[in-house]
C-alpha cells in the first residue's frame, strides 16, 4: 500500500474491520471523520484518529 494515511469519511461500524486491518496489517494511520452521534464506537475504537465532524460543517 502506497499511502500515508487512510482517510474514511463514515460512520457505518461496517468498516471497523478494514480500518483495524489496514492499522495492524500495512502499519498505516487511519483517520475517521463522523458526525460523533452518528458514528459506530467500533469504527471510532479501530481508527488511530477519529475526528468530528460537527458545527459549521453540518448542513441545516
């Protein structure tokens, strides 16, 4: 894997796995940005950084 850092920008707990995987399989950071209410704890758990995506990002 050519990357520095993988940057998912999710909150489906599917992608738990993947994110653990590329940490633990290909040494890489992962970075998860979610709308923290909205975000699976399992994903936020498996990311090396979760970051929110909250107040002027969010429409409405």
């Amino acid at each position: 894997m050519q990357a520095d850092v993988v940057v998912l920008v999710s909150g489906d707990g599917d992608f738990d796995l993947l994110a653990q995987k590329i940490r633990e399989v290909h040494g890489k950071r992962v970075e998860v940005y979610g709308v923290p209410k909205l975000t699976a704890n399992s994903l936020i758990q498996a990311a090396s950084q979760f970051i929110p995506i909250e107040g002027d990002l969010l429409l409405g």
